[in-house]
C-alpha cells in the first residue's frame, strides 16, 4: 500500500519535468505515455483470439505457500520510489494521478507533469474526492500498490532480482490512485486481511492482484487463496484486467462499482474499510505535530516509512525540503 501505510505512497517529484508553459487542465491520458509494463500480466493467457482470463483460472495457476520471513525487507529493495521508469519526464506518482482523476490541472513550467487539483472516483471507498495539492491536503488521495511490496517481499519478490522488483514497484499494473485514510488501513494486507469497504469493487479489486502475481512470479498463502476464490465466488465471469487504471475496471466484469458524490472537497475523511479477518490491518497514525523538531532527522523518505510516520508535513518532526522534492508543504507522500 500506500507507503504512509507501509509500501504504497512515495514523495513526488517536479524535478524531472522542466521548462515553462501555463498551468492547464487535461485529460488524464495526456499528461503520460503507458509503459508497456502496464499491459497483460500474463501474454500467454489471453490468447491470440482477444479473449481474457476468467480470474478463477488464473487464480487456480498461482503457487500456494506459506509467507516467508519479512527479513530483509526494506522499501529500497525496490528501487527509488515513483522512479519515472516510462521515461516520460514524470514521476510514477505523478503519472498515476494524472490517469486515474479527472478535471486534472497541472503545475506550470512541468510540461503537464506535476498534478496540482482533480477529481477521483474512488474505487476502494465509492465516494468522489476533490484533490488539491498541499501541505494539508496532498495526503487526501495516495497511490496504493494493489500488491503491497512488503506482501509481494514474502511472496516471491526476494527471488525475482533487483530489476524485476523496480517494475512492479513502478508498474501502472499494480498502482491505483485511492482515498488516503483507506490506503493507510490497508497497510500491507493481502486479500485475507483487507478488502475495500466498496464491496462492488472487490471483485475487480482481487483480480488485479492476481494479475499480478502472475505477472512477477508471486504466490499466494492458503488464506489469501481461499478469500479470493470465496469474492470471486461471487462474480464467476470476472476476468483478469489487461491494462492499469481503475477506469476499464467495469469492463472486465459482469459487475460494475458504484461512486458516491462526496460534500468533502479536498481533505479526505477516514471511511470504513473493511477487514474479511481479525487479522486485517489497523489505520496507520500519520505524525500530526506543528513545529519542526531539529533533534529528529530522516536520511531518505524510506527510513520515514519505516518509522511510520510518511507522510510528513511543513513543520513536523523531521520534515526537511530534501524529502519534499516537489515543494508542497508534503514530504514523502
């Protein structure tokens, strides 16, 4: 998940992008080229006559075995977060958020790079979040790994190499733009641990993590298999999505997920994920302190992950402008 919440969220960075030109709004598409890493989890499966994999099939092809120790695990095991591995010119984070809301405006002098306001429809809460960057309101919307790395260390990713584990850290595939507060719930949960509390959206919630599973060589455990087959129980024609985004979502389904307008504009308020075990994870605490504290220092944004305290803001304990790379009052978002 989102890394405030242990994996997923990361700082954004404007320092890729360069030049001048107006702030405008735009499509979501056209801020980013899709990396190729955002296509099929498995070419294989989908077969040459256009059709999908039903998630119950590729479900049943994924190992089951038991989670190996999270020794060794720590966030730069997958390279620098929201590396612009598309070459585009954007961070990941930047890229994400630009294909998943709408209205998108951008900050000037970035190219359409650095996203300043849009609207989301949130897939794991169903309710519409009005986005605007800044020191208070950046956290409203985060990125969440949909496999979260630290889940993905124990499951496969120690053995598949340094490279391979920078895509799926990057990859459009895994990623989703999502409210905030549910992201740091979810933590790094597994489907045994953690659903989204939009329940018209687990489906295609749990396919995707199929999809990448099969897509980095990962496996499952017993449990995580079992409530998989027992969502997807409910939507046997549920294929395994092809393409990032939550936007082509409702496509790969029989059952489609429903958005709630929201009154809330910018500042998302905490919903209620839901957790199919006593196991399921618990809200992470941001660090909500005023004043700066200059006995308290972060080397980079990964040891703010690992204190749980990311993400940081203007006068927080530790917050310093090295780990705010885009300048908004947030740091390691």
């Amino acid at each position: 998940m989102l890394s405030s919440c242990g994996d997923s969220t990361g700082a954004s960075s404007a320092s890729s992008a360069a030049s001048s030109s107006s702030s405008s709004s735009s499509s979501a598409s056209s801020s980013s080229t899709t990396p190729n890493d955002a296509t099929t989890p498995n070419d294989t499966d989908n077969g040459t006559d256009g059709s999908r994999t039903k998630a119950t099939d590729a479900l049943a092809k994924l190992p089951v075995k038991g989670r190996a120790p999270k020794t060794g695990y720590t966030r730069e095991q997958f390279g620098p977060a929201w590396a612009d591995v598309d070459g585009n010119g954007c961070d990941t984070r930047n890229d994400i958020l630009a294909r998943d809301m709408q209205n998108v405006t951008y900050r000037s002098g970035t190219h359409n790079c650095v996203v300043t306001s849009g609207t989301l429809a949130d897939p794991y809460t169903g309710r519409t979040i009005n986005f605007k960057r800044g020191q208070n309101t950046s956290s409203a919307v985060q990125i969440d790994h949909v496999v979260a790395l630290s889940d993905a260390w124990q499951k496969g990713a120690q053995q598949i190499g340094a490279d391979k584990r920078k895509r799926l850290a990057n990859d459009p595939y895994n990623l989703l733009a999502v409210d905030g507060p549910a992201n740091q719930q979810k933590s790094d949960g597994d489907a045994a641990t953690w659903l989204p509390a939009n329940k018209s959206y687990r489906c295609a919630y749990v396919a995707r993590q199929i999809g990448v599973k099969a897509k980095y060589s990962l496996w499952v455990t017993q449990a995580e298999h079992d409530a998989m087959a027992t969502i997807l129980a409910t939507c046997p024609t549920q294929t395994v999505p092809t393409s990032g985004g939550n936007a082509t979502e409702s496509t790969e389904s029989a059952h489609t997920w429903t958005v709630t307008p929201s009154p809330t504009s910018s500042a998302s308020t905490p919903s209620a994920a839901s957790s199919p075990s006593s196991a399921g994870a618990s809200t992470a605490s941001g660090s909500s302190g005023s004043s700066s504290d200059s006995s308290v220092s972060y080397r980079n944004c990964a040891a703010v992950r690992a204190a749980g305290k990311a993400p940081l803001h203007r006068g927080d304990p530790g917050y310093s402008t090295k780990l705010d790379r885009d300048g908004d009052g947030v740091a390691c978002e």
